[in-house]
C-alpha cells in the first residue's frame, strides 16, 4: 500500500487530494498544526481515514517527526498562508510560512530519506500568482515570473527551491504551477466563495448588497476536484518536472457575477453590487490566463468542471447551506 504526507490537510486541496489518494487505496497522513485546530473536526468527518500528525512547516524538527511516523512513498507540500490580500499585511509571516516552509519540508525529506532520492517523491504547491504582471498571454511552464505580492514572491522562492533541490540532490521533486482553482470549500474570503455565498443569501432574503474591490481582475478558474488529479498524475511520472495545471480561459469578476446571480434568476446584478477600495489591493494581477498543454501532452490530463458548471455547483451548495439560516 502506498503511502502520503500531505500537508495544508485542512484547506480546500488537503481535503480533496485525500479522498482521491484514499480512492486509490493510499494510506494517507495530513499534518495539523495548532494545539486545537478549529479545522480538526471538519478534517475528521470529511476523511475519517486520514491519520493525522501533528507539525507547523515553519518547525523542521516537528516535519522530521511527521515524516519519520508517516514513512510516505509521496510528500505533497500544500500548507501554506495562501490568502493573498492577508500576505502584504503579514509579509514575514507569509515568508516564513509559504516560502520557508518549503525549505524546512525540503530538507526534511532530504535528511529523512538519508540522500536516497529514490525514496520520496515531493510535490510543491506552485501558483499562478508568481507569475503577477504577465510577460506572456498565455501563461506557460517557461514565462518570466514576475510576482506582484508578498505571497507571489514567496511562491517564487518555494518553486525554485524545490528546482534546486530536484537539480542538487536528484530528488524527484515537481512543482505544479496551478491556476486558480474553486470548490464548495473554498474559503469565504476568496473571491469565488464570497460572491456564491453572497448571491445565495441574497436570493433567501438574508442579505442586502455584496461589497468587492476590483471586477476587472481576470482570473483562469478551474474546479479543485480536477487540479488534485494533476498533483498525483505528477509524480506517478518517471521524471520530476514542472507543470501548468490550468484551463485555458479566463475571466472576469464581472463575469462571475454574471453566472452567478443568472443561477438564480438575477440578470442585473448592478443594484447589488458595491465596491471599496477596502477590498482593492497595492499592486493586482491584473489577467491569469495558462497553457496546459504540457499537462494534457505529458501527464493527460484534462479539466471535467467548465466555467459555469463550477459556479453553478458552488451557488447550489450554498443556497443549500444558506436556507438552514433562513428556516431559523
Ligand atoms: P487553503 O485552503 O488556504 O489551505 C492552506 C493550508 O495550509 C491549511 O490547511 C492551513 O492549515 C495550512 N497551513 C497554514 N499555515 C501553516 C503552517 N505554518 N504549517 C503547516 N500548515 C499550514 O489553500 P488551498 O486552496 O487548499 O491551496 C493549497 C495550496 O495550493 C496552498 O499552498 C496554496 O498556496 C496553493 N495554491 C492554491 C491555489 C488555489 O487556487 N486554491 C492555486 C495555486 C496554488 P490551518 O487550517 O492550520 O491554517
Ligand atoms: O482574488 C479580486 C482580487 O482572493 C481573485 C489563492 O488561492 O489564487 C488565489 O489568489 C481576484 C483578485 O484569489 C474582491 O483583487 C475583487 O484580482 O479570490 P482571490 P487570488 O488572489 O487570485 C491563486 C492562484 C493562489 O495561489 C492563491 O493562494 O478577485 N477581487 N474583489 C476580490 N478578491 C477577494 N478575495 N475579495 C474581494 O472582495
């Protein structure tokens, strides 16, 4: 039986990536930090199975430990401070965390695996947000990163550490370079789950207006259940590599809001809709746009959530969350 650690259990990805490695019949570990993580409960019934460690990826002895009980044929490295308006309010955090961390975890495993790189294959949590002030439409594997926020930079640092270490070590380390991906767990503050939500108790009645920043922002969104895939397919490879995992299109805020208010019968959504330069950030991505034909060519993969079909599963899973409070 094949075995993983994943980290970053509690988020959207952790919680995906381990029912699809259960599936297949992986014996799988998440790392869980904090003395009493609020997420703990939520991680026990969604993937009961999951064995659970404890370990901050800012902590490489607690990573030592982790790896040392988990004994995983794969590490996937998802943990990180991943929210980027919070990152330029939390910059040193953020670095430690996001960038740092996948130093510690590298090293862990290094020291782990007693320079035997055939023992653990690593997968690093890559994102779209290195590549900031595009230098090329569309977005590929060999584009000049550019990031335009703390947590871009820190992404960056990450991305090429595990480069370095796959180039200094022979380890079988892979970095996916994902593009923006949603779910019905995508955290609130996100701008997906935050336009869902608000459009479901707006149509109950719960709610007035919906407050945002930018709508101009373009965004390649693709459905979380698909992007886990592409990190397994990743390293069942025979070689480490780097991949864009994206789906080709992009789209606006404004466009969101279109789909989702649609969903609910609201074709003008403008009465509703209020900006603040609260929600606007010191410098924006201003379009994310990738190429996966590496992913498709290399690993066959392929997206099965089109645009309006994530939306849409995200509206009705909140309107079903939603109208619990409306009965009350
Ligand atoms: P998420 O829902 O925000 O989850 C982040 C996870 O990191 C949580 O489990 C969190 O645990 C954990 N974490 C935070 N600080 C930590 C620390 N010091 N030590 C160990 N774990 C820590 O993020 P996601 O959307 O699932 O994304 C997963 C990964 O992919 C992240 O690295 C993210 O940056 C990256 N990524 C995401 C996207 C996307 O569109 N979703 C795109 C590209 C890349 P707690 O519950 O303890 O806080
Ligand atoms: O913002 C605009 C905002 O916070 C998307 C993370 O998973 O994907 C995510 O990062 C866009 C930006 O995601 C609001 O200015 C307008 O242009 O949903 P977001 P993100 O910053 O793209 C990448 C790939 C990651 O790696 C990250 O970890 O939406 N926007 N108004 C808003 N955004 C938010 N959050 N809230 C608003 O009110």
């Amino acid at each position: 039986m094949a075995r993983a650690l994943i980290t970053g259990i509690t988020g959207q990805d952790g919680l995906y990536l381990s029912e699809l490695l259960l599936s297949k019949g992986y014996e799988v570990y998440g790392l869980i930090r904090g003395q009493n993580n609020p997420k703990l409960d939520l991680v026990r019934e969604t993937v009961p199975d999951v064995k659970l460690v404890t370990g901050d990826l800012t902590d490489l002895s607690s990573l030592l430990r982790a790896l040392q009980v988990a004994q995983p044929d794969e590490v996937y490295n998802l943990g990180a401070i991943s929210f980027v308006a919070y990152s330029w309010e939390n910059a040193t955090l953020t670095s430690d965390v996001t960038g740092k961390g996948v130093l510690n975890i590298l090293e862990a495993v290094r020291l782990y695996s007693n320079d035997d790189p055939s023992k653990v294959r690593f997968y690093q949590a890559s994102s779209s947000e290195m590549f900031g002030k595009v230098q090329e439409v569309p977005q590929r594997e060999s584009t000049l990163l550019w990031p335009r926020s703390p947590y871009g930079v820190a992404k960056v640092f990450g991305h090429y550490m595990t480069i370095n270490y796959r180039e200094s070590y022979g380890m079988h380390a892979s970095s996916g370079i994902l593009f923006n991906h949603e779910s019905p767990r995508r955290g609130p503050e996100f701008v997906t789950r935050k336009v869902t939500q608000a459009v479901a108790r707006i149509k109950l009645g719960l709610q007035d207006d919906l407050v945002l920043g930018n709508l101009d922002a373009k965004r390649d969104w693709g459905f979380a259940g698909d992007y886990v895939e592409a990190m397994w397919l990743m390293l069942q490879q025979p070689e480490a590599d780097d991949y864009v995992v994206a789906t080709g299109e992009t789209h606006s805020i404004r466009d969101l809001l279109d789909h989702a208010f649609a969903h609910v019968g609201i074709e003008d959504w403008s009465g509703y809709v209020k900006q603040d330069p609260r929600f606007m950030r010191p410098a924006e991505v201003e379009l994310l746009i990738g190429d996966p034909a590496k992913a498709h060519e290399k690993l066959g993969w392929e997206r099965k959530v089109d645009f309006p079909g994530l939306v849409g599963m995200m509206v009705e899973n909140d309107l079903r969350e939603q109208s619990g409070h409306a009965g009350r």
